[in-house]
C-alpha cells in the first residue's frame, strides 16, 4: 500500500480505486518488494529502481476490471498446499520468514521444481490470458510461458521469485479478492526483472556530442541573487560579446520611416547646445544630476511621442526575482502603473550609467546592463531582443541583446557629435514594436493574443506554461492555446530559437507521428517565423555588420574545465589523438579556425538562404547535415557492459541474456548519433538561431502543479513510456529530459497518457548526420553523471535524468497544504542540499550527484523529500548500503525500459 494525497491506495501495476482500497494500509515501506529480507540492504540504486518500479506498475482502469472479473480464487491452493509440504519434509515452522528459510535450505532442484509449478498455475489463471504484456504484443500467459523455460534451463536467479511466492504463501483463498491486484502486480515485476530485451547504449562518443553551455536560467526565485546570476551570465556571454561592431549605427538608425522625424526632434534640440556642449550638462555627471538633467532635456524634446524615459535608480522594479533597480529605461508613456510602480514587463530600452569614462570597458558593468536585459527577457517571454546603452561620463556606446549573445557600436562622446545623440534617443522612443525586438508574428486584438496556424485561429492564454530565463539560449517559451470557437485548452504554442543547424523540432515531431511514437506531444504545425515580411533569424538581425574578435571576459569560466574528466578537455584529447581519416571528417563537419574578422554576410550562404528565403524550413545535405564516409553500427563486442555491483544479479543476468535478443531485432536502427561541432571551432563570428513556431497538442500542466503525489508519478510514469516509444519507434534520442519538458495532460482519455514528454530541440535521430551546432544547453540539476563528465550521450542517460527529475520534485515541491512553508522561504540558498546540482564547474557538479547518490549522503537527500512525499521514503533501514556504490545508477535505471 501507498499513501498518496492523504488516501491509502494500492501500490503496483494495480492502484486501486475508492472501491477496491483495503481498510488494512500499510506504508510504502510495506511495499511487498520491501517485506522480504532480500531487499533489507536496499542502496541508494535499488532505491532509485523500486521508485521507478512504483511510477511504472500503475494499472489502467480496464486492467483492474479484468482482474475483478477473473479472480484467483482456489487457482494457487495446489501451490500452497505443494509449499506446506516442502516446508514438513525440511521441518520449517510456519513463519513469516517460511519462504526464505526454504529458499536457502531446500535443494535447487526442489526450489526450482515450486517455482515451476506455481508459473503453470498463474499461467493457467483466467486473468493471465486476458491481461496483455508489459513488455511485447502478447499476453501475460504467454510471458509466463516464456518465464517458465527460463527458469527451466537455468537463466532466472530462483531467487528473484522470493516476493511473489512469499505473496501468494501469505494470502490464501479466503483473504479479500482485492488483493488479488497485488500478486498480479508481482508477477508483472517478475516478469519485467527477469525477461525484457533491453536496449544496448550506443557508443561514448564524446568528440561528436555538441559541448555543453551554461546557462543563467538554473537559477530561480530566491536564488536569483547578484552574485548567483551574475556569475552565470559571465559565463553564458563567454566569447560571445563583440564591441565596436562596424555598421551598427547604420543599421539600426539610418533610412527608417522615422528618421526624417528624429532629424526633426533634433532641430528642434539644438537651442539646447551651445559652445559645443548640452547646456545644463552636470560636471562630474554622477547620477542624481544627471538623471535630473536627462529628464528635464527629455521634457524638452520628446514630448509628446508616446514612449518616455523612466529611472527607478532607487527602487526596484515590479517582476524582479533579483531585485534588480534600472537607472533609465524606456515604456510606453500610457502604461498603468499598480501603486505607482513600473514593472519589467514593460521595459523597451534600458540603460546604465556611470560618470567614470573608464568604466566604458568594465565587465562588472557589462554584467549588470546584461542583468536587465535577462529580466527583460524573463518579464517577456516573447522578446527577440533587447535594445540598450550605456553613458559613461559623456562617452555613449549602444547595445543589442539576442539570443546568440550581444554587441555594440563604436563608442562616441554625446557633446561632440549631439546629432547622433538626439537621434539615437529619439528613435527607440519612435522605433516600431518589432524593431524594439518585440514579436509581432503574435497578434493582439480586443480578446487577447493569438496566431493562426493552418488558416486556424488559436488564442494564447495570457501567461505561458513554461519559459527560459536567460539571454544566450533557445528562448524556449510555451502557452497554452486554444481555437476561438473553444473554450478547453487543446493546444500547446511553443516559440523557440533553436541552431539553424539541427533539424527543427518539427520536422522530428512529424516523423514521430508518421512512425507510430506515442506519449509524446503530437504535431499540428510549425513554421519559421516572419517579421514584416523578412526571416526572423539571428543572421538577418545582425546583417550588414562587421564583428571583430569577441571580447575577452573571463580567462576561465566556472563552467570550463581543462581536467581529464571534462568534456571540453575530453573532446581536445580525443581530437589530438585521431588518425588521419578521423581529421578528414571533422574537416567535413565545417570544424576549421576561426578568421579574426568574419562579416555577417560571408557566412555560409546556402544555411542564410535556406533559412532567410522564405517562411519554410529546408534541411540540405551540403549544409548543416553532412554525408558520413561510413555507417558506424554497433557490433557485438562493442556493447557496453553493466556493472558487478548492480541492483539485483538476477537483473543483470536477465539483461546480458536478453541483449543479444534486442540487438538481432534492433541493431540496424541503432546506429552511432552524427556529430556537432565543438566550440569555438567554427569559422562563423556567432551562432546562427532561427525564430520558429511549434504547435502540438494535447495542452497540459507544468509538472509541479500536480494535483496529487499519484497524478505525478503517472505524469512520470508515461513520460517515460513516451521516451521509450520516441526511442524504439521513432529512432529519436530525446537528450533533454527536465522538470520543464514534462507535461500532465489536462482529461486525457481513457488510457491515454496522464504526462508526455515535450521539447525535441535537442533531440537527434539516431542514424543522423552532423548538426554542427556550437554549442548545447541544458538544465544542469537534471543532466546525467556522465554527461556532465564529456561522455557520449545515450539512453540511459535520459533516463538517470527522469530520476533526478523525481529527486527534485519531491524536494523542491510538496508543501501545498500542510501548513509547512517551502524550503526556499526560511532556508537560505546556500543551505539547499540540491544547490550543488547547478552551481560550478560541470565535472564538480557530476562529483557533487556522484556524492549526493552515495552510501554517507543519499540518506540525507530523501530526507528533504517534502511532507507531501513523506510516504514515498523507505525506512532508514532501507536506505543504505555501504557495498554499493553510485557510479552503477545507470545500470539500474535499464530496468525503466524492462517495466512497461
């Protein structure tokens, strides 16, 4: 039994509903898997399968009706009776602990003779021939029947039969029908353990996995603080910051339809400048005269435009998790203000000022005018890019944020070139939404937002689902959406500014519709999106400009690590060691050195075509998806081996055995994922990321707004089912499994999936060629052990991430309605045991999982499960073995795909 949401309900393939619950609860530490001996010295790893196992055995509602229909009845007493008999002939007292004192007492050949027979009998049971398979198109009967000649040659561990026959010995005829469901739970476990062709891992191909990025986004509510973020941002704008840009006046400001208004508002300004200099102007220029100066000049010449300039130098904004203040910025001159407060939601243009002309150059200014535009970016999810300067004494230098970093203009002094000036203020507050880098492919009317997709009208709920809260990134956001003759929300609208070098999403969707994949989003639309009739894409946005060397900021980012372990240093190794023919092919992945000085418009002209000619998407094979020389494919000596120290020998004896199965059925789809490009190897001046548009269904929830601690381990359940079915059937590795990309699915149909998983970006078909993107990002507190060390990434993978996934949610949430607050209220960040999954260099993060998933502090992680996970922690008892070891986390996670 289980508690679940304050109701005790039936643990396994069969939760039982309000009708079938037994009066006679116990915890989950009674969970039958956890009564016998066997398992006393469970380990973190058993742990984090018989977890898995209890998101994975929940039975439909039609399986239960079957099992209500046909019950057991007499069916085992034949077995019992065989059992009573066994235990008289070794006189063994009847006990609790009868089965495992006959286990070790009884020859082989006699255990082996009862387990024998009880196989027959439940495979001659009504239920087993109607209930289908777990793990292959048949029957439970036919399972069993495949379960009993393994036993009979000698490929099970009697052993791992222990929890079903103690089960079935413990409840006779007479005990409630009810508790049939937990035997036919068992034996699904049994089965699953002991008989499932699970999948190989494909190759460590660390040189051809696209290097990890970090990001700012890890860091959330009361984490958000100057020194957490800021350090993130200076990591994430690494080689990514490029001054003096040639051509970034002329772009944003020459040849508008305003220009001739702008040269118009700076006639009329120049009554205000005299001998050379703007009269009034504050020397030195510290900022409470010269915020008193620029307001009144702005009085003076901007009125009447629509948008002004604002300071909240001494009070923070509306919005801010990092409690960020914004010396001058730009709104709408009409906006309601909530007690008079601004809010970033509003912020077009923003602005630091220094009165140090030394300071032009700081990177600890540099970071706080990149902090406003990450709350920009955060307060307006739909935002392309944020405009921006900066005034340091009278030097002014302008500033565009985008989703592959930022740059600005050569630096000019306000007195000697006034013109400029007038007109740089003037036109962003006469600049049009989408040259403030709002999104106008989404429309606005009376009702609210929408877009139309297939000539159909979908309507946004007003605040998205999920959103990324960083600069460089895909900007992913989500909303819910639905058509306007509808009131249920049947739509997710996803926007998103992935590499122009990996296949879109979409296409990945359509595949996997076309090809049968199920618990997953389903595609209905997508499109490169077009701004005023031109590709929105970062190389159109920079067009026409010329970017030096990017500037200098840090000698070594937390992030970047030269140590053998990590995966930049791994990558270089790998390189270094390559034969001739293994150069050849990097050269064929477009990996070379980098010029100095790359124009945006001598990058590679076909990709800009493809993605800039129209509004359609084109994958060519002469750009960004090279032809391999060969087809490297698994071979039977080259698949990757478990560990000794697994979760149960029987497990991993199965597994062995089965492989060799999977493979004759499966090894040519399995084929080594193409390579990406590695950082900073790249001829282009910046990464190129195109704008697009994604709409599947069905809508759905965040993960943490479950509604119950059962909704989210169904929600769980099916991801994972889905993840299998994306693998299996579509032939697509996932590669991003996180809290954000797991949705619970709003009244799914009978059985249907409760959760899905979402967000393919980074997904890869297994058989794919190079994508030659930069870089990867990901979500650091739900990234692999080993992938964080620069190991290649393969299924197993993904599937230690929806354990970390799990981890986090019964720690980050589970506090609604207990009367208990959230950690993150009285708990100061530095203390959160989870912290050192996202903070500092990667390879200390994979020590830090390594640690957390160890014998001395895994006990110390459950014991931060929220009060609404209390039921979900075994015993301490139960929760460490000093024998085992976590680096072994994979292994047992390969038992997600023997559990249906």
């Amino acid at each position: 039994m289980i508690s679940l949401g304050g109701s005790h309900v039936k643990t396994g393939p069969f939760l039982s509903s309000p009708s079938t619950r037994s009066h006679n609860s116990k915890p989950l530490a009674q969970f039958s898997l956890l009564q016998s001996s066997y398992f006393l010295n469970i380990s973190p790893t058993q742990f984090t399968s018989f977890i898995f196992t209890i998101i994975f055995v929940i039975a439909t509602a039609s399986e239960l009706e079957n099992v209500r229909r046909n019950p057991i009845k007499e069916g085992l007493n034949a077995f019992r009776h065989l059992f009573q008999s066994t235990c008289t002939d070794l006189s063994i007292a009847a006990s609790s602990d009868a089965v495992q004192v006959v286990f070790s007492t009884a020859a082989v050949a006699a255990t082996k003779n009862l387990v024998l027979d009880l196989i027959l009998a439940l495979a001659n049971e009504p239920a087993a021939r109607i209930l289908p398979s777990r793990i292959a198109e048949r029957t439970l009967s036919r399972d069993l029947g495949i379960l009993y000649s393994r036993v009979d040659a000698n490929q099970v561990n009697i052993a791992s039969c222990i929890p079903l026959v103690e089960l079935i010995v413990r409840n006779g005829p007479g005990t409630p029908t009810s508790n049939d469901a937990d035997i036919w739970r068992t034996v699904f476990e049994l089965i699953a353990r002991t008989n499932s062709p699970t999948p190989p891992t494909a190759f460590e191909k660390a040189v051809f996995d696209t290097p990890l990025r970090s990001s700012s986004a890890s860091q959330r509510g009361i984490e958000q603080t100057h020194d957490e973020v800021d350090q993130r941002i200076v990591e994430e704008l690494i080689g990514l910051v490029y001054d003096n840009v040639g051509g970034f006046y002329e772009r944003y400001f020459d040849e508008r339809e305003w220009s001739n208004n702008a040269r118009d508002i700076y006639e009329e300004s120049r009554a205000q400048y005299t001998g050379g200099r703007w009269s009034g102007w504050p020397e030195p220029s510290i900022q409470g005269p010269f915020f008193e100066w620029f307001m009144k000049f702005q009085g003076t010449v901007l009125d009447g435009l629509g948008r002004r300039y604002y300071t909240s130098a001494n009070k923070v904004l509306r919005g801010s998790e990092a409690d960020r203040k914004l010396d001058i910025f730009l709104a709408p001159a009409d906006v309601a203000l909530p007690n008079g407060e601004h809010d970033w939601s509003n912020v077009l243009v923003i602005r630091e000022h220094k009165s140090n002309p030394d300071e032009d150059r700081s990177t600890k200014t540099l970071v706080q005018l990149a902090g406003y535009a990450r709350e920009v970016f955060g307060s307006q999810p739909d935002r392309r890019f944020v405009l921006g300067f900066t005034i340091y004494g009278s030097l002014m230098r302008l500033w565009v944020f985008d989703r592959s970093g930022l740059y600005s203009s050569k630096k000019f002094d306000i007195h000697e070139e006034p013109e400029r000036f007038v007109k740089v203020i003037a036109g962003y507050a006469l600049m049009t939404d989408a040259e403030l880098g709002l999104n106008t492919f989404i429309k606005r009317d009376g009702n609210g937002k929408y877009i139309v997709a297939q000539d159909v009208r979908i309507s946004l709920e007003d605040k998205p689902i999920a959103l990324t809260k960083a600069i460089v990134c895909r900007g992913t956001t989500c909303y819910r959406g639905r058509r306007s003759d509808s009131i249920e929300w049947e739509y997710v609208v996803k926007f998103a500014w992935p590499s122009d070098k990996r296949q879109r999403e979409g296409e990945l969707l359509k595949l996997a519709k076309e090809r049968g994949v199920t618990g997953i989003a389903i595609w209905f639309n997508h499109e490169q999106i077009t701004i005023d009739s031109d590709p929105d894409t970062i190389s159109h946005l920079r067009r026409g400009m010329r970017f030096g060397t990017p500037r200098k900021l840090s000698s070594k980012a937390s992030w970047v690590d030269d140590s053998p372990e990590s995966s930049r240093a791994y990558s270089k190794t790998s390189l270094r060691g390559m034969s001739g023919s293994g150069a050849t092919h990097l050269l064929g992945l477009g990996i070379g050195a980098s010029s100095a000085t790359t124009s945006s418009s001598g990058q590679k002209r076909k990709r800009d075509e493809r993605h800039d000619g129209g509004s359609r998407l084109k994958r060519s094979k002469s750009d960004g998806s090279h032809a391999s020389t060969t087809n490297v494919r698994i071979k039977e000596g080259e698949l990757d081996t478990i560990g000794t120290h697994s979760i149960q020998q029987t497990v991993v004896d199965s597994l062995a055995d089965c492989r060799n199965e999977w493979q004759r059925n499966n090894v040519d789809s399995i084929q080594e994922t193409g390579a990406d490009s590695l950082t900073g190897c790249e001829s282009e001046a910046y990464g190129n990321r195109v704008n697009y548009c994604l709409v599947t269904s069905p809508a759905g929830r965040p993960l943490h707004e479950y509604q119950s601690a059962r909704e989210l381990l169904e929600a769980l359940r099916d991801a994972i089912r889905g993840h299998r079915s994306l693998l299996e059937l579509g032939k697509i590795l996932h590669r991003d499994v996180s809290e954000n990309n797991i949705i619970i699915t709003e009244i799914p149909a009978e059985d249907a999936p409760k959760g899905r998983l979402i967000d393919l970006d980074l997904a890869k078909e297994l058989d794919s060629m190079p994508s030659g993107a930069r870089h990867r990002t990901g979500t650091m507190q739900f990234m692999a052990i080993e992938v964080l060390e620069g190991k290649g990434h393969t299924y197993r993978h993904d599937l230690e991430s929806f354990f970390f996934v799990f981890v986090w949610m019964c720690i980050r949430y589970g506090y609604a309605d207990t009367g208990r607050q959230k950690p993150n209220k009285p708990m100061r960040p530095k203390t959160n045991i989870l912290r050192g999954w996202y903070t500092r260099i990667y390879v200390e993060i994979a020590r830090n999982k390594v640690g957390d998933m160890g014998k001395n502090r895994f006990e110390n992680i459950i014991a931060e499960f929220a009060p609404n996970f209390e039921t979900l922690k075994p015993p301490p008892r139960h929760s460490i073995n000093s024998h085992r070891r976590p680096r072994y986390l994979q292994a047992v996670i390969l038992q997600l795909y023997v559990l249906p």
